[in-house]
C-alpha cells in the first residue's frame, strides 16, 4: 500500500475518514508488524492534520467581526 500525500487542501472529514479507516485496521490485529507502523505514522500524521485544522477554526471563532467592521473576542454568555 502506497503512502498518501496529506497536506493542508485536505479537508477536516477526509482526514478524520482516512483516519478512522487506519484505526479499524489497526484495531483489527491482521496487519504485518511492518505495515502496522506504517499506517500507525500515517494516522499520526492525519491525527496533526486535523488537530491543527480545528485549531484553525478555534482561532477563527475567537473573533467575531462586529456590525462596524472591527473584531472583538468571541465569548459566550451564560445564563443564570
């Protein structure tokens, strides 16, 4: 099995789908020593991907543009 390219155009949902593919193989306990590090490197790789997308994200909702253009911090207010 060839090892893929994983870069940043790739979305958050392939990478979780590629990722819990390698898990479900993982999990299975079939797969040769060899290819077991292989997949377990690629899932760590997808593993970065995603967490540094949702971070992306995170960072992205901590500002929010008001009406007049300027950004201010996102809180969420609670109600008593």
């Amino acid at each position: 099995m060839k090892e893929k390219e994983h870069n940043n155009e790739q979305s958050f949902e392939e990478a979780m789908l590629e990722l819990e593919e390698i898990v479900g193989k993982l999990e299975e306990g079939d797969v040769p020593l060899e290819e077991s590090i292989r997949l377990f490197q690629e899932g760590m790789k997808l593993s970065k991907l995603c967490h540094d997308k949702l971070q992306h994200v995170e960072k992205q909702m901590d500002e929010l543009l008001k009406e007049n253009g300027e950004r201010e911090p996102f809180t969420i207010q609670e109600e008593d």
